[in-house]
C-alpha cells in the first residue's frame, strides 16, 4: 500500500527542524531513517500531514567517549554503532546494534529514532535502561535531559513534546570489572525479537555483584525493570540459584502480550531461559572473557 499523500520538508539545521516541526503543528513528524516510520505510514496506521526529514541534519551524526562519558548522536545508526571502538568498551552496545533486523534496517535505522518510537519490541530502549542513560532532547524550550527509565512513559509514548527532537545519548563506561550481556530471541534476524533480556553487572572482591541493572524487553508495554531482583543480587555471589530467584523476580514483574510470535507462558520462559545466559555471559565479561555477542533464533 501507498502511504497517504504528506508534504515533504528538508530542513538544514536542528534550529530550523524544531521551528518547523513547532509552526506545523502535532500532525508533522520527523523522519530519521525511516526503517519504522515508513512501514507505518505504508500500512496508513499514521498519516501525518507532513514529514520532517532530519536524516541529513548536521552535528547529529556521532560517536564520542571522553573519559568515559560516551555521548551518541541520535543519527548514529545501528550499523555504525554495531562497529564503532564503543563496542570494545561497552561490549553490550555490539550484542544490541549487530543483532537488529538485517544489514538494510541497520544501515539507516538510527538510535534516536529507535528511542523515540517507543515501540515496546524495539531492542535500544531495553539496553540503555542497563547503562541508565539519558536521552538528551532540543525543543522550542530549549534544551533537556531525561533519564531513559522517565523517557519512555507507555508503549509508543514518550515524554517528547510535538516539536521537540532527541538530539543525543549519554550514559557513563561501566567501572572496571564490569561486563553486560543482550539476548534477544528471533524467529530470524529480519524479525523483531519474541522477547530480549539486557543485564550489565560489576563484580568485586571475587564475584561479588557490585552493582547490577537488568531489563527486559518485548515483555510489556515498556522495558521491564525490577528494583527487587536487582536487590536480590547487590552485594551477593552470583550464584545460578540466585540467578534463577532475580529471574522468577523480574519475570513477575513482566506482563508479555500473546500474539503472532507466542503465548504470554511461552514468552514467559524464554525470558527466564534468556536470563540465564545472559548473567553467565555477563559474569565471564566482568571476569575478563572476551566474548562474541550473539541473538538466539529458533
Ligand atoms: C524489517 C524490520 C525489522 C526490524 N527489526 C528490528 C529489531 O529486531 N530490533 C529493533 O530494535 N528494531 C527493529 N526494526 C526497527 C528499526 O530498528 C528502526 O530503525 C528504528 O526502530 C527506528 O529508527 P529510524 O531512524 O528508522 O526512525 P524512523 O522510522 O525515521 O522514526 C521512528 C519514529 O521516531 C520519530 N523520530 C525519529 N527520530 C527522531 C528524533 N531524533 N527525535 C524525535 N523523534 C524522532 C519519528 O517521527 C517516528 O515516529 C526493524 C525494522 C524493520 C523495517
């Protein structure tokens, strides 16, 4: 299907893009890469008046860790991050970025465009829960800084005002001894995930859990965190009956809708299944292990 007729503005600055988004009105959208945008406007789910396209604005394309505070431009594809010497620091951003769709989606799909969709099966929303980042957004107000864990409020819903752009990622290294594991589980890698499961850990004195974020993706209208299976690690060993508690913990906390890719039991015990492997990836990453990120796909 065709999408319904829209205007089409190319904007050369993110002053402009906002000033115009701002004069349009909240039947306008931005357009970054397209990758989730243009499907739906194919389908007529959304038919914006007009489209926003700032692929192609200056000053948003990039890629930065200074003393290990790394900032993400919002046009920095998956493909790009997938690549970049982040990776080698910040392992967990490989096991998301390389994992996502295919190598077309990946080379124009954007983080901020990811973030800024909301889309409860999207993969970035769910690992950047596990860095606590912030999502850095320009409006006609100025500028803001939201932490993820307050970006996202409900499926498709954020906390972006109608003229208001996400400009850039910020999240810190993780600390020495630290390591993180993204699992996600796909009928095939064109596929969005079934469900995902994101864990970054730091351990200490031996295999003392330090510290620990864990997030679960595809299982509810939002990322899935959960105060108490983290408590339930922080300052124990991590032990697999331990994991299994923190597991059966965040799982509760989770509410997987039953559709074309499982029931809500059957997507249930994937999460717990993902969970697993994920602490022990992320375990042998904090104790050094240099391992390749991989999705599970049936
Ligand atoms: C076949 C297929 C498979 C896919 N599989 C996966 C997958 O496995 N995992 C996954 O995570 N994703 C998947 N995706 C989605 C893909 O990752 C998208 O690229 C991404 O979700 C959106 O990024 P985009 O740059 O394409 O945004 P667009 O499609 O251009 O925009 C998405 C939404 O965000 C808004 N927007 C975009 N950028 C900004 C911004 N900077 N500030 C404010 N609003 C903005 C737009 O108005 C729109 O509402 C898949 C897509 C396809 C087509």
């Amino acid at each position: 299907m065709y999408p319904a007729p829209f205007c089409y503005h190319r904007p050369g600055s993110l002053k402009e893009a906002v000033g115009l988004l701002s004069e349009l009105g909240e039947a306008a959208k931005p357009l970054a890469g397209g990758q989730s945008l243009i499907p739906i406007l194919k389908l007529r789910m959304d038919e914006p008046s007009d489209l926003v396209d700032i692929s192609r604005l200056p000053g948003l394309h990039f890629m930065q860790n200074d003393d290990g505070n790394v900032r993400i431009g919002a046009l920095s594809t998956h493909a790009l991050i997938g690549r970049s010497d982040l990776v080698g620091a910040v392992p967990i951003l490989g096991d998301c970025a390389n994992g996502i769709a295919d190598p077309q989606v990946r080379a124009r799909g954007t983080i901020g465009g990811s973030v800024s969709s909301a889309d409860p099966s999207c993969d970035w929303p769910t690992l950047l829960h596990t860095l606590d980042a912030v999502i850095v957004c320009h409006g006609k107000a100025g500028v803001r800084t939201v932490p993820i864990r307050e970006f996202i409020r409900d499926s498709y819903t954020t906390v972006l005002d109608d003229a208001e752009l996400v400009t850039e990622i910020r999240f810190k290294v993780p600390p020495a001894n630290s390591g993180g594991a993204y699992i996600g589980f796909k009928k095939s890698a064109p596929a969005y995930p079934t469900a995902a499961v994101g864990i970054q850990l730091t351990l200490a004195d031996g295999d003392v859990c330090q510290q620990v974020r864990l997030a679960l993706g595809a299982a509810g209208p939002r990322p899935v965190t959960s105060d108490e299976a983290e408590n339930l690690l922080r300052g124990k060993v991590l032990t697999s009956e331990l994991l299994k508690q923190a597991a059966e913990a965040i799982v509760e906390a989770s509410d997987p809708p039953a559709d074309a890719r499982g029931s809500s039991d059957f997507k249930r015990a994937v999460l717990r299944s993902l969970f697993m492997q994920a602490a022990d990836r992320a375990i042998e990453r904090a104790a050094g292990t240099q391992i390749m990120g991989n999705h599970e796909y049936v």
